[in-house]
C-alpha cells in the first residue's frame, strides 16, 4: 500500500531531490525559505525568477548560476553573514580591509587614502588661530598691567603738537616693592618718596629717532601750574631750580609742565620706572652686553668695571647707570652712559629670540609692566613704539645727544638758549638734526 501522497512510493531513493546521498545538492533543503507546492497540471510552467534578496548590508548575496535554484550557489558562495569577525581587524579575510582576492569573487570598500593637502592646510589654519589667540591674549594681559598713574591733561598752557611723538622717560630712586636686602644690594639707600634720577626726552619723529638727555642739574624755571592733588593753581614767580626738584614738588605733572615750559616741545607721553624695576628686567632677559671704554669705580653706586665687553646682571646695569662721582664731566657724562646703556637694553630685547620665547618674554614684561607708571592715555602699542623707537637710537638711524648748555650757574648747568629752540623747531618740523649737544 502507498502511504505517500501524489502517489509517491516509501522508497527514500525516490523523494524529491534524491536525498541526501544523492550527488546532486539539496535545493529545498540547501534554501529552505522556498517551499515545494504540488505541481498542478492546469498552471501552466513558468519560467523561474530571480527572488528579490535584501541589500547586502541585511547579510545577503544574490550571486546565483543562470539557470534557476534547482543547482544552488555557485562554487565559494559567501552568504555575507558575519560569523563573528571584526571587520579591519586583519588582512586576507572577510573583515580584512582593501580589495578582497579574485577567488572570492567580492569586493569590500577599504578606507580612502588621507588627504594630505587638505590636512596641511587645516593645521596651517589651527596654527594661526593659535597665535592670533595668544597674541591677542597676551595684549590684553600686558595692557591691563600697565599703571597708568600720571594724568597730562591737569598740565596747563601747552605748546602745539609738532612732526612725530614725544616722550619723556624718568628713572626714579623709588624703592617701593624692594625688601631691605634687595635695598643692600643694590645700595639704593632708604630714603623715604621718590626722586628723578635721570630723564630723556625720545622723539620719535620723520627722520628718525633722537635720545636727549636731561641732566637732573639742568638750571630750569618752575611755571604757574595746577596742583595734581590740590587742583590749586601756584602763580609763576620766575623761581630758578634744579630740574629735579619740580619732580619732587608736586611729581611727573609738575615735571611735564616744566620740561614743556622751559623747552617749548609738548611731551605726548610718560614713561617712568624705579630701582627695582629697571634691575629686574635686566635680570629677566639674562643681562645686557656692553662695550666698557674705559674701567672705573664708584663706592657711592658700588660700580667696578674692568675695559672690555661684558654682560651686566641686574646690580651692575644699575650701578653703571647710576655712577656719577667716577668721571670728570659727572652728570653729563653719566647721563651718556644712561643712552648708552638703555639703546644697548632695547636692542637685545626687542628681537626675535625674546619676543618669540615665551620663556623670555613674559617675565620680561611682567618684571617691566609691574613697576612702569604711564600717562593715562599711554597704550601699550605706543609704548611698544617707543621701545624700537629707543632701539633705532643705536641703529645708524638715530641720535643721541644731551642739551646744548651753555655755562653754570650755582653749580646748576644753564641750557644755550638759542640751540635749545633750533633743536625744538628741528624736531617739529621733522628735520635732520644738526644741533650738537654737550
């Protein structure tokens, strides 16, 4: 009897696909999603179609022989399933990154070469972005540093602007901030206040720059002019004095309005430093260089210099600065040494190798921006300017002279009136200048 359906016989042999010891693969079994219906004689026979397979990304492969199902996949068929493997954790297999091998008939997209063009320019870009931010930064914090103490517009009948900026520069015997060693040491004494120890006027004009010193002996007039803390006007009463003493009577606007009134040249800026601030800017940038002509020795200021080049630290640069009683011309040929010495201290600061490392340049400024006091409308731009400006003084474009005095009087030295306003006007006008000084 026949147990089977559609009269088919108990012979295993005879089933559908031949068995599994047939030699022929297994096509219901080899795709079991495809079920076998009863073939019907009133349908007619179609044509096999190709089953719609899912992308390959759903672990599908749709590569198949012509001819239908009945012959299963071609030899090497891949079923795209992921048996566990780390794609681009190896080469020469599935995950392996790149092209696969001719044999296995796939392909797999590897990653794409880098854009080396397209990463220089974004680091090039980062880099910039970089500076300008520490640029701007560090602008913003030496600016805010800066001790804008002196206030120009209490200075009363001003001369008229000429060709260019000028500055009045002043190193102060201010010992503030300084511990009783650092006083020893640098044998700045303990008075109480400050006093100028020298003064310069840089102008910063059309034909270049031009340092004239000061000297603290000059014989001046004390003005009318306004208390800085009073706002007391004090009528002119045609009182003679050391230049210095305006400083100490009523500070760097009493100073100012003197300068302005005995020399008729308006002062655009004010720079002032003391003792320990002009030590510790030395001491920042490793020590300035000089050419020493000559070898002297002070007790009063503690200088001992041999003849010859050497690199003064801190406590020399402000000994040699301050020396005065060790030469001939004593005032005056101190103030040389002081343009000789600050031209020197600009140029070897304002280059390159400090400006560029920032283990120079920022304790350069915080050991400078600490102790300057400024006018109130001094930026740091300007003063910037008047540091190359001083640099320029020693670089074949400039001039450094003191003012043309013309005898003394009381031990105080008396300025030649007529160059002092040859000078002036030269400098207004922004021409060469020709007037020599002492």
């Amino acid at each position: 009897m026949n147990d089977w359906p559609d009269r088919r016989t108990g012979d295993r042999s005879e089933r559908y696909g031949r068995g599994s010891a047939s030699a022929q693969p297994e096509g219901a079994r080899a795709m079991p999603h495809i079920q076998r219906r009863p073939s019907s004689p009133q349908r007619p026979q179609m044509p096999p179609q190709r089953p719609q397979v899912p992308p390959q990304s759903q672990g599908y492969d749709d590569r198949y022989q012509d001819g239908g199902y009945g012959n299963g996949p071609e030899p090497g068929y891949d079923s795209g399933y992921n048996t566990g493997q780390v794609y681009g954790s190896g080469s020469g297999g599935r995950g392996g990154g790149g092209r696969r091998g001719g044999g296995d008939g796939g392909y797999v997209q590897g990653r794409p070469a880098p854009d080396w063009g397209r990463r220089i320019k974004l680091g090039a870009v980062t880099l910039v972005v970089v500076v300008l931010t520490v640029s701007i930064s560090t602008y913003f914090w030496a600016d805010s540093k800066l001790k804008r103490e002196v206030d120009l517009s209490k200075v009363i009948e001003r001369p008229e602007s000429g060709d260019g900026t000028n500055y009045l520069i002043v190193g102060s015997d201010s010992r503030e901030g300084m511990s009783a060693e650092e006083k020893k040491r640098l044998r700045t004494g303990s008075a109480e206040g400050k006093r100028t120890d020298s003064m310069m006027i840089l102008h910063d004009g059309s034909d270049g720059p031009t340092l004239i010193s000061l000297p603290r002996d000059s014989n001046v007039e004390i003005p009318t002019f306004v208390g800085s803390e009073s706002g007391k006007k004090f009528p002119g009463t045609g009182r003679q004095v050391k230049l210095n003493a305006a400083y100490a009577e009523d500070g760097p606007e009493l100073l100012v309005r003197t300068v302005e009134f005995n020399t008729g040249l308006r002062i655009d800026h004010y720079v002032e430093i003391g003792f320990g601030g002009f030590a510790k800017i030395v001491d920042a940038i490793g020590g300035v260089e000089l050419d020493i002509p000559k070898a002297f020795k002070d007790k009063k200021s503690g200088a001992d210099f041999q003849a010859g080049k050497q690199t003064l630290n801190g406590e020399q640069s402000l000994a040699f600065v301050r020396t005065r009683y060790a030469f001939a011309g004593s005032d005056l040929d101190r103030t040389k040494n002081q343009q000789k010495f600050l031209a020197a201290l600009a140029s070897q600061t304002a280059t390159p190798s400090t400006i560029l490392n920032p283990f120079k340049l920022y304790p350069t400024m915080g050991a400078g921006l600490d102790t300057l006091i400024v006018d109130k409308d001094m930026s740091l731009w300007a003063l910037g300017n008047m540091f190359f400006a001083m640099k320029g003084v020693t670089g074949g474009d400039g001039t450094s002279m003191n003012m043309p005095i013309s005898g003394s009087v009381g031990g105080n030295l008396v300025w030649d009136k007529a160059k002092v306003k040859q000078l002036v006007q030269q400098l207004n006008d922004g021409e060469k200048v020709t007037v020599k000084g002492n």
